[in-house]
C-alpha cells in the first residue's frame, strides 16, 4: 500500500468542508421583503383563513377563525372573527354586520361605529381586559364581501381599518382577508 502525500488527504476534507461553507452561507431566507406577501392568498373557496397586518406587522390567526350568520327578530347578524395567543396576548378581531334588514349581501361596506343595521370592527387584547377599541364613525373602515355563498356558506372578502387604543396610539389594520364557512 502506497503513502500518499499529506496534501492529497486535505484535498478530499478542504472540499468537504468548502461545500458546506457554501452551503451554510446560501440563505433560504422564507421571509419576504413586503410582509403582505406573508399572509394566506384571497381566495373565496372556504379556506379557512383570517389575516391582515396590523402597523404593518402580519397577524395571522392562529387556531381561532369562525364565522356566524343568524336570524333574530327579522333581522340578519353576520360575525366574522380571528384571534391569536402569542407574546402580547390573547388579541382578536371581529368583524360584524349587526341587524341586517334584508340579509347581508356581497358589497363594500363602511366599518362604524357598532350600531344595529350597521358594520363595524373590534379589537381586543386579553379577552378586552388590557384593550377593546373599534371602528368609529368619524374614520370608517372599509369590509368588501366578495362571496356571500348561502347554499355552501362561505363568506369571503377583505377589510381594512384604524382604531385608537387607550393610549392615543393608532393601529391601522390592512390588507385584511378573510375565507370562512358559516
């Protein structure tokens, strides 16, 4: 058995180690640069999604996505709700359109004050203990309904708004999206 120089046995380890070097240094960086393209697709498909950013940070719902529509006293109430538990707390949001005459019905509609036969937002930290704030009449939201679907039920669209909370501080909540069975 021939020796062989010490060189040539670096040369099978000097590439190894290389290679993984280069390996190591390609970042597959999964984290876009626009935070919107972090959030679910629109789709309006009943894909069980509720997402927006919220000062431009994505907030997604964690496990907590539903939506409800009933009949009372001959008028209809539509909620639509996703909420997360992470480092800031219990938060939710929920989008509701109260005592419609006539049902609700796919369209753009302004978020005000909470106001039966009307549609607003809420948002809350820790159940409304450390916060509950919601949409105004004097800076309204905007909900876009874009599938309102009785017989699959899934409802679908998009939101956006700004609340205060109880410091003067502004959230601006964008680029919303919601895909929901009822």
């Amino acid at each position: 058995m021939k020796n062989l120089p010490f060189t040539q046995h670096l040369l099978p380890i000097t590439l190894l180690t290389f290679y993984l070097l280069t390996l190591v240094a390609c970042s597959n960086d999964d984290k876009p640069e626009n935070p919107v393209d972090s959030l679910p697709p629109i789709t309006q498909t009943g894909e069980n999604t509720f997402a927006c950013l919220i000062n431009g940070k994505p907030f997604f719902s964690s496990s907590g996505r539903r939506a409800s529509y009933t009949f009372a006293d001959g008028a209809y109430t539509l909620s639509i709700s996703g909420w997360r538990n992470d480092d800031i707390g219990l938060r939710s949001i929920l989008l509701s359109c109260l005592d419609i005459n006539g049902g609700v019905k796919e369209g753009a509609f302004p978020l005000t004050t909470r106001i039966s036969n009307g549609y607003s937002a809420r948002y809350t930290i820790g159940g409304g203990l450390t916060l509950d704030t919601g949409t105004k009449d004097e800076n309204p939201g905007l909900l876009t309904i874009t599938r309102f679907d009785l017989e699959e039920f899934i409802v679908s669209g998009t939101f956006e708004f700004s609340v205060i909370d109880d410091e003067g501080n502004t959230l601006n909540f964008t680029d919303g999206r919601f895909d929901l069975k009822f």
